[in-house]
C-alpha cells in the first residue's frame, strides 16, 4: 500500500476511533438515567420514564456497538470502553455535584493513558501487518520467501 493508502486508512481509523467516542460518551447517558431512576419511588411514573430512557439507550448502544466491531479489533474497541469510566466521572461532577477525590483522578488518568498505549500499539501492528500484505512475498522479518502451490495448501496436493 503506498503513502496516499496508507493515510487514507489512518484517517479512517482516527474517524472511527472518534465516532466509537462519542458513542460511549452516548452510552454513558444509561447510567445517568438509572441513577436518576433510583432517586424516584419505584414505579413511579418518573421512575419509569427514567428507567424507559436508560433501556432505550443501551438498545442503541447494542446496535451501534455491532457496527464498531465490525470495523474495528475486538480487544481494542473493548479496550476503548474503558472510558466510559471518564464519563461516569464527568456526570457525576457535573449532574450529581459528587466530589472528585485525588484517587479518581489517578484512576482516571491511568484509563487514559492505557487506551492511548493500546490504541498506538494496535496502530503499529496494524501498520507492520498492512506493509507484510502489501509485499506478499515478503514475511513479517522482512526475509524473502518463494511461495510454491505446495506452500499455500500447506503440503497438500492434487495427486
């Protein structure tokens, strides 16, 4: 795959990596919702609007999230979901004024950083695994190697 290629597939990665963002920050608005569901009476016509509104977003989340594993690495778009937990922080600052404690924000900023490892790690292994495919007779060590019908079928033949 040549440069223009290559940037194009990176390009389409980072839109996707953004877009599986914003679905979680989505995602996210299911646990708002139950918690706003448990401050209410049980069956309570807020309490079931609430509750409504809760399923009503993890329904999307199960239709989208099929659409993010189709495009992307399941380990990594699991890996991704880990910051749903920055989200949870988020809405509890800002909707349920709960304090934030120094333990949270180290939690917080280690979620972060291990998605960025795992995403730049999945990127580079994606980039060594797209430069193997663009030179078929080349293995991922960079040696040559002669590829016979023989070697394809792994020894099978039509005898």
């Amino acid at each position: 795959m040549n440069r223009e290629g290559q940037g194009r597939e990176k390009g389409k990665r980072i839109r996707i990596l953004f877009f599986l963002h914003i679905f979680l920050m989505v995602y996210s608005f299911s646990g708002i919702f139950s918690k706003l569901a448990a401050g209410k009476d049980f069956m309570s016509l807020p309490f079931c609007l609430f509750y409504a509104l809760s399923l009503f977003v993890l329904f999307i989340y199960a239709i989208g999230w099929q659409q993010f594993i189709k495009r992307l690495p399941l380990t990594e778009a699991y890996a991704n979901r880990a910051v749903s937990v920055i989200w949870g922080c988020i809405w509890g600052v800002f909707i349920f004024h709960e304090r934030l404690t120094l333990k949270n924000l180290i939690g917080a900023v280690l979620v972060i950083g291990g998605v960025i490892l795992f995403s730049l790690a999945e990127a580079e292994a994606e980039t060594s695994e797209t430069s193997v495919k663009g030179n078929p007779a080349k293995t991922e060590s960079g040696a040559a190697k002669d590829m016979t019908a023989k070697d394809m079928t792994g020894g099978a033949s039509d005898e």
